[in-house]
C-alpha cells in the first residue's frame, strides 16, 4: 500500500530523522506540482506520496513506477 500523506506530515516524518534538514513544505509541494512523486486530490487537498519523496531524497527517482 502506498504510504500518502500531506505536504506538512510528510516533512514532520522527515524531521524525526534529521531535526536540521533544509527540506521545506513548499519543496514537497513543488515534487507533486512537477509530477515528480505521485498525488492524489482529495477535494481542495492534495496527498503526496511519501514513498515517492522519500525515494527521490534518496536519489532513486526512477522508483516511482
């Protein structure tokens, strides 16, 4: 099961793993608006993957398939 989250969840989970990370709400928004990671909408509220982001973080891009 893919593992989606808003932008802001995604960046507190980030931030248990490294309290000084630059990543930012906006950067997570900006993956999904490229198409980047994949999205779902929920109304006015967009979900983010978070395995997605996670793996692009990690420098494997091509693992969104």
């Amino acid at each position: 099961m893919i593992r989606m989250r808003y932008a802001a969840q995604i960046l507190a989970e980030i931030k248990k793993n490294d309290p000084e990370t630059s990543i930012s709400v906006g950067f997570i928004k900006k993956l999904a608006k490229k198409g980047v990671v994949r999205t779902k909408s929920t109304g006015r509220c967009t979900l983010i993957s978070m395995d997605d982001v996670m793996n692009y973080l990690e420098g494997n891009q091509n693992d969104t398939d």
